[in-house]
C-alpha cells in the first residue's frame, strides 16, 4: 500500500514475479489455455487492488468540513447549495448506502454522520 516501506514493495513485487513466473506462466496459461484474467493471481491481484480502493474511499472528506455539512443538508433545500462535486460525491455515497444496503435516507445521513463524528473510518483503518 501507500504507508508501505520501499523493502516491502519490493518482496510483493519479488513474489508476485516469482508466482507469476513459477505457476501462472507455465501451468495455467501455457499448459492450462487460460487467459491471464482468469488465473488465480489476476484473481488475488484483484482482491487486493479492490480492498486498498475501499479502504481508502472517504479518506479525501473525512476532514472535510464541506462534506459533513452537505451529507446533514441531504434531500434538504441548503443541499443545492453545494458545489457540483460534493453534491455529486453524497448523492452517490447515500444512493449506495439506500440501494444496496437499504437504508432509509434518514438513516443513511445518520450512519455517515456517526461514522464522520467518531472518526470510526480511521479507527478501522489497516495498518
């Protein structure tokens, strides 16, 4: 990851070459007529990729003010007066909470709010 040191970049990438050299290459793309997209390192890769993606995913607003205020003016008149960016980053995040996880907008606010003000996204932060 980011906070990651230069030496354990280099052993994920050693290992990721040795993997890919030892196994990948030679047993399930050549001999197993797989394409690399479907080889269980592009698969773990993936994983991998798509977790340091969500771990960091509210990083740039946790600090920021703006974005408190414009998830507690949600679905309120004052939300218009946001900038199209915020507007568009807690439309998305609260369409998210609502669709896939069935919050009521009420609750989606509550939650961000919560998770915002007890700084629970850095509490549970990888280290």
């Amino acid at each position: 990851g980011f906070d990651s040191k230069e030496e354990e970049r280099h052993a994920f990438r050693q290992d990721v070459q040795k993997e890919y050299a030892t196994q990948t290459l030679p047993q399930e793309v050549g001999s197993g007529g797989k394409n690399l997209e479907e080889s269980h390192l592009f698969a773990k890769l993936n994983v991998r990729y798509i977790y340091n993606i969500k771990e960091k995913v509210l990083d740039p607003f946790l600090d920021n003010e703006n974005f408190r205020r414009a998830i507690k003016d949600y679905d309120e008149e004052d939300f218009k007066t946001y900038d199209r960016k915020i507007r568009n980053d807690v439309t998305y995040l609260m369409n998210n909470l609502i669709d896939k996880y069935r919050y009521t907008p009420q609750g989606a606010k509550a939650v961000c709010i919560y998770v915002i003000d007890n700084d629970l996204a850095k509490a549970f932060k990888a280290s």
